[in-house]
C-alpha cells in the first residue's frame, strides 16, 4: 500500500509539473527555414544590375553547408566569390555579383541547413532591363542527391531501439522486480543471461544510432549523399559549423560514460551479487542525458519557446522508451525472473571484512548489510537462529513475484502514459496548429498512424493492467504485441522528426469576430500560404442579417516574426451590398507566421469599428 502511494504521488506531481509548464497554447512552429526576403526580390525587373544578392531567412541559418550562386542568362556563374554568411546576422546570406553584368534573365541558387537541422534549397530569379528575356534560365548540375530516405529512418530507429531496450532492462532491476526478500536470493540464470543480452543489444543499437548519425547527417547537409559522408572535410565542417555537430559531441562523450557503466553490469550479471542501485541508476541518468541532448537536434529547437519545447520533446521521448522498455522487459525478463529463485550462498550474502565501500554500493545495498541486518536481506523475516530462514525463496512463489512485477509496472506505465499524453497534445498544438493541417499534409497524416498505434498500445497496457489486478493466467502474447506495435511508433517517431511541420501548410484559414454592438465579421484567407491570397469578408448585424451599411472595409497586415512593413488593402461597400453579401479581394502576404490582422470598418454613418485578430500563415 505504502509503494502504491508512492508511485501515485510522483505520478500526479509528473502529471501536475507537465500541465503547469505545457499548459499555455504555443506558438506555432513552423517548418524549416524559408526566404522571407531577398534583394532582388522574386521575379523583380531591375534597369540596372545589382552588385550583390543578399536573402534573409526565416530563423537562422547554419553556419556550415551553404551556397548562393548566381546564374547568368548564358548559364555561367556570375557570383564574385563565394557566399557570405555573418554570424552576427545568422538570418542572412548574401554574394557578390561581377561587375557590368548584360541584360537579362537571371537566377540565384541557394541551399542552407535550417535551425532544426535539415537542409533545404530554393532559387530566386530576377531580371535586368525591361526589354530581356523574362526566361529563367536554366543550369545543368551533374550534382545528385543520391542520399536515401530508409538510412535516416534506421539510423535513428537504432538510437530509439537500443534505448528502449537498455533502459527496460535498467528499470526491471531498478524498480520493477520486488526489492527486500527478491534480492536476498541469487538472480535466475537465465534471467542474468537475458538481462546481458538485452543490455548488450541495446548498447550496441544505440551506439550505432549515435555514431553513424554524424555521417548520416554530413551526407544530407552536403548534398552529396553517402559518397561524401565520410570525407574527412565534410565531417569536419559538420562537427565545426552546425549545431547537430555540438550537439553530437556532447553524446559520444555521454556513450563513453554509459560504455564503462555496461561493462561493470554486465560483470554484475556474470557473478553471483546483484547490481548496485548506484550503478543502475548512473547508467538511467546517462541513457536520459542522451535523450536530453537529441531534444536539441530537431524541430523543438526552432520554437519560439525553445525551452518549453526541448523540455516537452525530451519527456515525450523519455516517458515513451521508458514504458515500452518495460513491456519488453515484462515479455522478455519477467518470464525468467518468475522462475523459483535459490538462496544465495552464504559468502554472497555477507560482505568480507576487507571489502570497500564502492564495492559494497555496486554489488546492492541489501547484500552490502545482510551480515549485519539479516532481516533486512530477507524482507523482514529471520530464522529461530537469527539467521536467514532456508524457506525465503519458498515465500515469494513465482507466481506471487509475477503479479507483483505487473502490478508495479502498472504504476509506472500510468505515470509514462500520464506525461505521454500532455507532452503530446503539448508537441501537437506546436506543429499542427490547425485540424485542415492534420488531415491535408504528411506530417499531420503520420501522427494520426501513431496516434492509431499509441491507442492500441494502451488498450493493450489496460488490459494487462485489469489482469494485473486479478491474478489469473500469465499476460502471454499479448505483451509482445504490444511491443512489436511499439517498436512500429518509433519508426513513425523517426519519420516526424525529419518531416516539415503541419504548420507549414495550416490551411484556409477564417477569423471570426462578434463586435460589441454585436455584429459579427468574418475573414476567410484562402489558400493562406506565402504569396497570392484571396480575402472575403462578410459581416452580420445583431439580427444575423447581412448589414448593408458598411462603406469600406480595411485590412491591414503587420508581421509578428520581423519587420515586413505593413499590407493594406480593401473591400469596396458596394460589395457587401452584393447577392450574396461578401466582398473579395486579393492579396499578397510575404512570409509565414504570426500575423496581426488590423480591421477597420467604415460604415455610411461615417461611425468606425475597429479590433485586432491573429492569422497564422503558411510557408508553402
């Protein structure tokens, strides 16, 4: 009862701690870095050639990996040098252009690594002289993009994996299989054989992850493909100018902690003590600091609110690996654990007066007092002699250690599932601001697959847990299904983090507003992305009748990311008097994000009704 307690308090704080930090609606984040303006600006006429080409961004820019190269009408480079990027202005790219440049059709071609580390491209074409050609022109490149989509997937698919297992098998011994009489008995066989295996597996799949990451991503930020993954300049300019390399850093360092750790478990496991908790607990918090650190590759760290966003990216994650580590060591480790233990010889259950501290502490603090405390090593129980009854490892049947494993992990999934959950609807109002964008693009249609998985998931947790709670039959296949759809998340887990955000493409978007007289008005934008929009506006009276009154309506455009100047236009009275009574317009909005949309209303009395609203804008 005391345990139950225990694992409830830490789950609502865990619960209370996500809502209170999570529960603000976040600013939308957008996809990957884009052009918000450029001199030239796109499809500009100039009567005179430019000495420069200069682009701003979005957010900023790596610092490694990009190109801006002008073409001629004659498709030759007409850059003067290479391209310059200002760390002071991390927004901004720009080139240099050859003197005396002929008139004509012209096109800047550039490619960058976003902030959240995925490279994209784009051209720009502008003209000199009225009378040119208005022709693109076009440039053969012999450079191809051989890079394959399935590596990305499986790289980071090994990283989730091998966590999963490791830290499964990490929270079985830490928290899931019964401390007191479990421990003062030596370990199954075949449990120390399936808890190394798991281990091994783990660390191996999650080193591989790490590793072969650096290549991966020098490969997609090149450009190249894997034939420049492994160029030694390549990866040096990855590991020097982008974040992603920083970042790496930090997790082969974290790798090599963890390496140590599984080695002193996996001598643990070879011998008759049990893991140290000190040990265990080392190794969890070194599997969490990469976790933690891949939170900063990826799209929480283009937010607005990256803090909030890295925090909810991390405890997604973590609460995600640490509930399907533990179904699969339930389905995997709990079946050798049940088996009916044997009593520990004595020289294992008493420490040699010579022995060390730190050896005491690795090998468990229950075998590091059992000398002293026999009642602590048994659970509480002692023989007529003081010593450790012979029946200890006949109190505690495999079936009673079974069920009182599931009942655990029942306490521990509801708190994974409990952060789960808030992180998630967290991490969904950041990147699908709209239902239209989590039904019509990529991104939104694969965390709906995952959705459908997660749910499945837990029908399945819920009903080992009402099984958990009436002993009967052991949980049987049902748990590595669970496992196996587990597994399937992750995949889709590995394919969202490469994905552009739903918020780049919300959808047609319709602001609705009652006013104080209460009229009401609203603005539909379609198709509500950069470029040309189409604006209706209708407004009602207090009757919900179409007011005829109105003389001129006004709308005026403010960005909220960066100084754009302010876009104006209008909706002629004669419209709203109009069958039906809505008027058009059409417009240009020149970048995507957070809008202030300021309405003017003037009616034919000459009175005026004004309000602000928010229009968030996609990118493509």
């Amino acid at each position: 009862m005391k345990l139950k307690s225990r694992w409830c308090k830490w789950a609502a704080l865990m619960v209370l701690a996500c809502f209170v930090a999570l529960g603000m609606r976040p600013p939308a984040a957008l996809a990957h870095a884009y052009v918000v303006s450029s001199a030239p600006a796109a499809d500009e006429t100039l009567d005179q050639a430019p000495s420069s080409v200069r682009i701003e961004f979005n957010e900023p820019i790596e610092a490694g990996f990009y190109e801006l190269q002008v073409i001629g009408p004659s498709g030759v480079s007409e850059s003067a040098g290479e391209p310059v990027f200002d760390p002071e202005q991390p927004t901004r790219l720009s080139v240099a252009l050859k003197p005396d440049l002929p008139e004509g059709a012209y096109a800047a071609k550039w490619k960058v690594v976003s902030g959240d580390g995925h490279p994209v491209s784009g051209t720009i074409s502008f003209q000199i002289g009225q009378g040119a050609s208005s022709s693109v022109p076009q440039h053969d490149s012999t450079a191809q993009n051989s890079f394959p989509g399935w590596s990305l997937l499986a790289i980071r698919w090994l990283l989730y994996g091998g966590m999963t297992l490791y830290l499964g098998t990490l929270a079985f011994h830490l928290w899931l299989l019964p401390a007191g009489k479990q421990r003062s008995v030596a370990l199954p066989e075949r449990l120390k054989r399936r808890s190394r295996t798991a281990l091994l597996l783990g660390y191996a799949a999650a080193a591989a992850g790490v590793l072969l990451s650096l290549p991966q991503q020098t490969a997609s930020d090149s450009g190249g493909g894997w034939s420049k993954a492994f160029d030694p300049d390549s990866l040096q300019e990855t590991l020097t100018y982008t974040s992603f390399g920083e970042i790496w850093v930090y997790q082969t360092v974290l790798l090599i902690v963890l390496l140590a750790a599984t080695v002193l478990l996996l001598r643990a496991f070879s011998k008759k003590s049990y893991p140290g908790r000190l040990l265990l607990a080392l190794a969890f918090a070194g599997c969490l600091g990469l976790l933690l650190a891949k939170a900063f590759i990826g799209h929480a760290a283009t937010a607005s609110v990256k803090s909030a966003a890295v925090t909810a990216d991390f405890l997604h994650l973590a609460a995600g690996l640490i509930w399907l580590g533990g179904v699969g060591a339930v389905a995997f480790l709990l079946p050798a654990a049940a088996t009916r233990p044997k009593p520990l010889p004595a020289e294992a259950r008493a420490e040699p007066a010579h022995a060390s501290a730190p050896a005491a502490a690795l090998a468990g603090p229950a075998h590091a007092s059992a000398a002293a405390d026999p009642a602590a090593a048994t659970g509480g129980l002692v023989g007529p002699s003081g010593a450790p009854p012979a029946a200890t490892a006949a109190d505690s049947p495999p079936q009673t250690l079974y069920w009182r494993t599931i009942r655990r992990f029942s306490m521990l999934a509801a708190g994974c599932v409990a952060v789960l959950i808030a992180t998630g609807v967290y991490g969904s109002l950041l990147h699908v601001p709209t239902w239209y964008a989590l039904f019509h693009t990529d991104y939104g249609k694969v965390l709906l697959v995952k959705i459908l998985l997660t749910v499945v998931c837990l029908a399945l947790g819920l009903s080992a847990f009402l099984r958990g709670r009436k002993p009967s039959r052991p949980l049987g296949a049902g748990v590595w299904t669970e496992f196996a759809l587990g597994m399937i998340v992750l995949v889709l887990a590995a394919l969202l983090a490469n994905l552009p955000t739903a918020a780049a493409n919300p959808g047609p978007s319709q602001l609705t507003n009652q006013l104080p007289d209460g009229s009401r008005v609203t603005i539909s934008i379609s198709p509500n992305l950069v470029g040309a929009n189409t604006f209706r506006a209708a407004i009602t009276g207090p009757d919900g009748q179409p007011r005829r009154d109105i003389e001129q309506v006004t709308l005026e455009l403010t960005s909220k990311e960066m100084d754009m100047g302010v876009v104006e236009f209008g909706f002629p009275g004669r419209q709203f008097g109009s069958d039906p009574p809505e008027a058009k317009a059409d417009g240009i909005i020149t970048m995507g994000g957070r809008w202030n949309v300021r309405v003017h209303i003037l009616l034919k009395s000459l009175d005026t009704l004004d309000y602000d609203t928010e229009l968030r804008v996609g990118s493509k």
